[in-house]
C-alpha cells in the first residue's frame, strides 16, 4: 500500500492537533467544573478532526476507521445542533435505529477491508470492529442522555466505552505500524480516566 501524498499526511496530523487540543480543552473545563462537560469549542474541533483523519483513513483503505469518522462527524454536529432551541429531540427507537444501521455498516466495512487491502489480517481488522464499535456507541449512549437533557451531557458510560474502543483502536493502528492514525488514539486513555475520577466526586455547586 503505497503512503499518502504529503498534503494527505499533514491533513492528518492536524486532525490529530484538533482531537489532541479538544481533550485539553474539555479536561480544563471538566477541572474547573468538577465534573465531565462539553463546551462548544470540543465538538467543533471534534468535527474539524474527524473530517481530516477520515479522508487520510481513507487513502489507507482503513474502512472501518473511515466509517468510524463519518459516523461520529455526525454525532459531534448533533450535539453542535443541541445548542439551539429550536433542535427537534431523537427519540429512544430512532436512536436504537440508527445505532443498528450504524453497527451493520461497519461490519460490511470490516468485510470491504478483509477484501481489499490484501495484507489485512482478520483477526485484527476483528479487532478495529469491536474498537470502532465501542468507540462509535459511546456516542450514541453520549446523544442519548445529551437528548433527554436537551443539552451536551457526558455519562460515565461514555468514558467507560471511550477507554474500551481507544485501547483496541491504538493497539489496531500501532498494527499498523501508521504514526498518523496511532498518535490519534494515544492521549486519549489520560483524558478517560481521569473523567472517570472526576466522575465519582461530587460537582462544584452542588
């Protein structure tokens, strides 16, 4: 598999600089609060970072990754849309829904990279799928508790999820052997555990 075009790869790298500053910016605003919160600024460098990290994943035939980034760009622009009043609520069947196609198109993406990119090893794109899966239904239980509050919430099961698929992810893409797609995934088991503590300790104010 030949490497992506130098543009291709600095696109990634500021991906990974978006996704890298948005756990710094939500970590601040977690310590300050005391407690897991989700400013504006997360979700737009969520989006920013997932545009360019999926368009880099896709010039290394990582489908399952790439479908990942699409699946979690629209999550990171519904929770954008959540700021306004004016957002319609999802309810809990078309979430199910959603979170059901979601699931089956990754597990045809896994198959489309079985097939073609022939130094795929099954065993290892099985394990992006289980990462991807985690790392993609945090948001799903994230939009759902975000929807029944009518604004960005970040349940401790999201951070359990996120840890989950970030360690299978990192070890998927160190496989690899991509520094692009590996960095992506390295501070964010810091940043999971550290709003799992702020998780069990009573907020500021209350």
């Amino acid at each position: 598999m030949a490497d992506p075009a130098l543009p291709l790869q600095v696109a990634g790298w500021i991906g990974n600089a978006c996704f890298f500053s948005r756990f710094l910016v939500q970590w601040y605003k977690s310590e300050r609060a005391g407690k897991s919160v989700a400013p504006p600024v997360f979700w737009w460098l969520s989006l920013v970072g997932t545009v360019l990290l999926g368009a880099y994943s896709y010039t290394r035939e990582s489908y399952v990754l790439v479908l990942g980034y699409v699946i979690n760009g629209l999550i990171y622009a519904r929770n954008l849309r959540l700021r306004r009043q004016s957002a319609a609520a999802f309810g809990g069947a078309r979430l199910a829904a959603l979170g059901g196609l979601a699931f089956a198109l990754l597990v045809a993406a896994a198959a489309r990279e079985v097939q073609r990119r022939q130094e795929a090893e099954l065993g290892w794109v099985a394990i992006a799928l289980v990462g991807q899966s985690a790392w993609s239904s945090r948001f799903v239980v994230q939009w759902w508790a975000s929807e029944r509050a009518s604004e960005s919430r970040f349940p401790r099961l999201f951070w359990w999820l996120s840890l989950l698929g970030n360690l299978l992810l990192l070890a998927h893409t160190l496989h690899l052997g991509d520094p692009v797609l590996a960095w992506g995934y390295m501070p964010g088991p810091i940043v999971q555990a550290r709003n799992l503590m702020l998780g069990r300790r009573p907020a500021k104010g209350d």
